[in-house]
C-alpha cells in the first residue's frame, strides 16, 4: 500500500501540472496532499463528473439536435439527420 500511495504523490503533481506549494495544500493528520486545494478541487470534479456520467447518460447530441431544430440552425441539422437516420 505504501508503494502505491508513493506512486500517487509522484503522479498525480504531473497530471495536473501543480505547483505542490505547502501552504496552498490541504493537510490530514500532519501529511500534505499531493497536490494543492485548486488541483484537489479540479480531481473531485473529474471523478464526481465520471460517476454522474456513469449513471446519467443521456445523449447530448440528440438534445443538442432538439436545440438547433427548435432554433432552427440549418447546418447542423442535416449532419445529425444522416447520424440518426
């Protein structure tokens, strides 16, 4: 589990690109986490957004197809009608 949560501090700085200073960081029990609170912040919505997808999937083109026929926007309708037809 140690190996693991090493891997976690080495990789997640990298994926966002954080800048990891220690008073911008939130801290648990003495330990700093890997990344600062904007970046954990940016993680949480990442993860919460894949979960809510998971569980929602709604199919944005055709709501986005209802949008522009209602607002009648004639470009995009064509392209969509071959889609679903």
């Amino acid at each position: 589990m140690y190996f693991v949560l090493k891997k976690v501090y080495i990789w997640l700085p990298r994926v966002f690109g954080c800048h990891c200073q220690d008073e911008r960081s939130f801290h648990y029990k003495g330990i700093r986490f890997p990344i600062c609170a904007r970046c954990t912040g940016e993680a949480v919505g990442i993860l919460v957004g894949m979960v809510l997808i998971l569980f929602h999937q709604f199919d944005i083109l055709f709501y986005f197809y209802r949008f522009c026929k209602k607002n009648r926007v004639s470009k995009f309708d064509s392209r969509v009608e071959k889609f679903y037809n």
